[in-house]
C-alpha cells in the first residue's frame, strides 16, 4: 500500500491590495505521514491551515516549500505522473452542495472518474458506478443515478461525493470536514461509512476537523494547528486526555458538555445516576 | 360524455390550485416567444408569397388597398413586399451579429476567465478597449470608409463593437464557478483543462450566454437599423432601416404616406419588446427570487392602499 510523507510544507499567499504587498503564511513547517490503514485528523480553527493542507495534498496549490513524497519518491507534478498521483491520492470536500456540478446527473459525476482512471470502460462503467453506490449505502439503480444533486438531500450528496472520490480506487483519502456541512442527524452515518470504507481498503486517510470529540473517536493520531502552525501531534487518546499545549486545552474545554448544566446536574442527582468522579465536584461551581 | 368533462374539470381545478406559481413568469416567455416566432415565421415564408418588392410601378403613395395591403411607396413598390423581405434581411443581419459576438465574448471571457495568468490581463485589456469605442461612429467611420458594404461587412462591424459587455459578464461569471468545489473536484478526478471548460463550466454559463445573445440580437437589429437610416447600411439587402431610409428620403412623413414607414418602425419596436420579454423571463430562471418580485410589489401596494383607507 502507499505512504504519503509531507516534509517542511510550507504555503505563503502574495496578497495585494492596492499597490501594497502583503504575505499571508498559511502553512509552515508542517511534516506529517499517512500510512495504510490509519487515519490522522488535522484539528483547528477556521483559518489556521488546514484546508490548505488539503488544497497542497490535491495539488490545487503548489507548496511554497517543501516535500511531498509517494512511497518515498517525489510526487508528479504534471501530465502522466500527475494522472498517476492523482490515481492514488483523492479528496471529500466539505460541502457537498457546492462539489457536485449542479448540471449533472449523480451518473456523471461517478463515470468519469472511472472512466478517466481507467477503471472501466464504456461498457462496464454503469455496473461499476452502482457498486460504487452500493458499497456508499445509496439505492443502486438507474433512476438514482439519473438524478440531479439538487434532488438529493445533503447526507445523500456526501456519499455520493465519497462514492466518486472512491472511483479511482485511490489508497490515500483526504477528507476536509466531512461531515461539517451535514445535519447532526446523518453526522454519525456519514463517519461511520468513511471508517468501514478506510479498513475494507486499507486507506491512508487525513481527517480535517475543527470537532475534536469525532476526532478522537475515528483516528489514531491527532494534529493541532494554530495559525499555520502545528503545535501538538501525537496519539488521539494523548492528546485528548493529557494536552501539552494550552490551546489544545483551550479547545478541549470549547466542547460543550451537557454534564456542566447545573440542571442537567441536580436532576440526575434526583434520579439517583451515577456521576463520574470529575463532574461530581462541579455542583460547587453553583 | 358528461363524465367525461366532469374528469376534465376535476383535473383542471387541481391544476390550478398548484400550479399558478408556476405559469406566472411564464406569460412573458410565451407571449415574448410568440412575438418573436410570428415575426420570424413571417420573415420566412412571406417573401414568397409577396409581389416583388423593387418591381416599380405608376401609382406611387397610394394608401392601403386591395391591390397593395399596405399600400405603395412613392415610386409604386409595394410596402407589404418589402416589409417582408426587409424583415428577412434585418433578421438575418440580426443572428450572424449575435452568433460572432456570442463567439467572440465566449472566447475572451471563459478562456480568459479560467486560464488566468497574464492572458487574462491582455484579454480583460482588449475587452476593455473595446467596450469603451464608442459604437456608432465607428461603424459610420468604417461604413463611409468601404465602398461595397455587404450584409457580412455590416454584421462584422456590428458584432465586433457589441461583444465587450457580455464577455466582461462572462468573464466574471467563470471566475466565480472556476472556484467552485465541483471545478476542484472535476481536476482532481483529472479532468482535461478543455473538457472542464465545455462539461463543466459551459453548461453553468448557459442562461447568461442566452441572455447575452438575445441582448445582442437586439442591439445588432436595432444598430443595423440606425446605420441604414443614416443611408450608410447593407447596400443590395432589404432591411427596416433601408425601408425607413428610402421612407426619409421619399418625404413619407411631409406626404402623410404613414403606411411607408409605421410598419417597419412597428416591427423593429415590437421585435425588441418580444426578445425583451424573453430576457426578463431568462433572467427570472436565473434569479429565482425575481420570479416573486411582481406579485410581491403588488402584494405591497394593495397593503398601503388598505393602510391609506
């Protein structure tokens, strides 16, 4: 299977107003590896990077500097190396309203992947496309596929954005927020499908997010970004529960938890539920 | 029989309790439509059934008659002819006007719009030049220049002063879908850089192309019309604008020969109005929120009305 290696990636926007120049440092220094079968999720604020992370993984933009490796050789840049990295390397975007082409067919958008890869030809690609569908959790049959996006709802759209980043039959998968733009209702669907689909096919996967809960519950290891930054990367669980760094605190503690509802409290208090041993102390936060 | 209406009225009465939203943006489609069709229609097979309409004859300004519908010109042609033959004429100077400038503001505007890069700077330059010449003095300087002006004279000068707004549109319409997600998407499943132009993009442009292009079908009509009346148009082709040139000249209005020259002022005012009507229509497809629009100002009015009594 195939190891991405990201070495000092580095992306600085020229940004011009006026006559004025000014830098904008997206990304600095960030080195990271996905390996098969492991999920590493990126973690931050808005604007802290981590979308350009996956626009440098893509190659939508070119990194300032640094090192993109596949398998330790440097990846292709253009024409048939480009076509082959792309073969291993694919994305979900976060909003799958906007990343299927409101004029196409569902049918569209899953054919000419498999198509362009190679993975079917014109004879075969139908059956493959409602596999695809299949193994997403979609209806696989003719009238699905001849449907517009607009007719789909938004956890219906992310599968079938998932479906089509599958086409190719990459080995590394990046995923920038999920499942961000979806109704909290299919979330959990939607995440679960990603994890089935990484151990069936043994993926390397980047998991982008700013929810550090499904962070920890869906990777190995965590990577916290602060303004271009990556300021702590280690093991989901360690991370979470023993933070280094006091921005990871910060977030950790921006979590909402409904244990620390002061009603929330008294009535379980009532009803006699047991408390774990760290919330049982806040009732004298009153 | 009587079930039978009974079913057909049934069905009416349930399309119209959900339909009516929808038709009302509608009218203006068909009726625009219908406009436009009857006056291509008429353009088309009229001049076959018409006299000839250069044939002269000795009774000259006569007024509407059995013999000459519309009655004749002051050397006795026939105006019925020539409307119909000048319909044709401005019609087609018309269409070859905007398909060279629906091509001409495609190229500038998508190519540039996607490519980017400094070939979006000289392409945006040209555009701009171009928008600002002004027009109709060109088109008198280079039709008083040339001694033949045919048809694909005039529609060349007209197309190449007519394309620079709607590619700025365009232009600005690509920047906005290049960056879409379903563009990113399309270049990740590797996708050629032309074939996301024309599969991806060109479909999304669509409804702004047809706007522009019936925007330039009016202008170019209208132009032509201009230039012809100022004795500088398409020598040997029958248009509007000749007819009301050779109208000007032969004194129609002093006369009171009004069958000479209402009827293609008629038709050039009346075409305009129909291909309008299409573009507002076009426009409310691409703006869903202005399909509400009229009935929200009326809904308005009859609220202030109700207030002020």
């Amino acid at each position: 299977m195939t190891t991405l290696t990201a070495t000092d990636l580095s992306k600085t926007y020229l940004l011009r107003s006026g006559l004025r120049f000014s830098r904008l440092q997206a990304v600095q220094e960030v080195s990271f590896e996905l390996s098969p079968g492991r999920t590493l999720a990126l973690v931050g604020q808005s604007g802290s990077g981590k979308s350009t992370i996956a626009k440098l993984l893509m190659q939508l933009e070119r990194p300032t500097s640094g090192t993109l490796l596949l398998d330790g050789a440097p990846i292709g840049r253009r024409g048939r190396a480009l076509a082959d990295y792309r073969h291993e390397v694919q994305m979900v975007f976060q909003d799958p309203f906007a990343s299927l082409n409101p004029y196409h067919s569902i049918g569209h958008h899953l054919l000419r992947p498999l198509l362009l890869h190679g993975r079917a030809t014109a004879r075969t690609a139908p059956g493959a496309a409602k596999e695809l569908l299949e193994r997403v959790n979609l209806p696989a049959d003719d009238a699905f596929m001849e449907r517009r996006p607009h007719e789909l709802s938004g956890g219906q759209r992310q599968r079938v954005a998932i479906a089509r980043a599958l086409a190719p039959g990459p080995s590394v998968l990046v995923a920038d927020e999920p499942v961000s733009m979806l109704d909290v209702s299919v979330r959990l669907g939607v995440l679960n499908l990603l994890a089935r689909l990484q151990q069936e096919e043994d993926l390397a996967m980047l998991y982008i997010t700013h929810d550090l809960a499904t962070a920890r519950h869906f990777s190995d290891e965590i990577m916290v970004m602060l303004r271009g930054r990556v300021i702590e990367h280690g093991p989901a669980d360690e991370v979470i529960l023993s933070p280094r760094e006091e921005f990871t605190r910060r977030l950790l503690a921006a979590a909402p938890e409904p244990a620390t509802n002061q009603r929330f409290l008294a009535e379980a208090q009532r009803r006699g539920v047991p408390m774990p041993d760290h919330l049982a102390h806040q009732e004298d936060l009153g | 029989m009587t079930t039978i209406t009974e079913e057909s009225a049934q069905i009416d009465e349930t399309e119209k309790t959900t339909a009516p939203r929808r038709r009302r943006p509608a009218t203006t489609l068909v009726v625009g439509l219908g406009i436009v069709v009857a006056i291509v229609l008429f353009g088309l097979v009229a001049p076959f059934f018409t006299q000839d309409p250069l044939a002269v004859s000795n009774d000259g300004m006569q007024g509407p008659s059995a013999a000459h519908l519309l009655g004749t010109t002051q050397t006795g042609q026939d105006v019925l002819a020539q409307l119909a033959h000048a319909t044709r004429g401005s019609l087609m100077v018309g269409v070859i006007v905007a398909v060279l400038a629906l091509l001409l503001s495609a190229f500038f505007g998508i190519l540039g719009g996607y490519l980017g890069g400094w070939l979006d700077e000289v392409f945006s330059l040209f555009t701009n030049v171009v928008l600002i010449l002004p027009g109709l003095p060109l088109m008198i300087v280079i039709g008083s220049y040339v001694e033949q002006r045919g048809l694909l004279l005039i529609a060349f000068v007209l197309a190449i002063t007519s394309w620079a707004a709607s590619a700025r549109v365009l232009r600005s319409q690509t920047l906005s879908i290049r960056s879409r997600d379903y563009v990113h998407a399309a270049r990740i499943a590797g996708e050629k850089p032309w074939r996301i132009i024309s599969v991806e993009i060109l479909p999304n442009l669509l409804p702004v192309m047809s706007s522009g292009f019936v925007f330039a079908l009016i202008t170019a009509i209208l132009g032509e019309a201009g230039l012809s009346f100022i004795g500088l148009g398409v020598v040997g082709t029958q248009t509007w604008g000749s007819m009301l040139f050779y109208a000007q000249n032969g004194q129609a209005l002093t006369l009171g020969g009004w069958w000479w020259f209402v009827p293609p002022g008629f038709m050039i005012a009346v075409l305009g109005g129909g291909l309008s009507l299409i573009n507002f229509s076009i426009d409310a497809i691409i703006n869903p929120r202005l399909r509400n629009a009229p009935a929200n100002v009326r809904r308005v009015q009859k609220a202030e009305k109700e207030a002020g009594a």
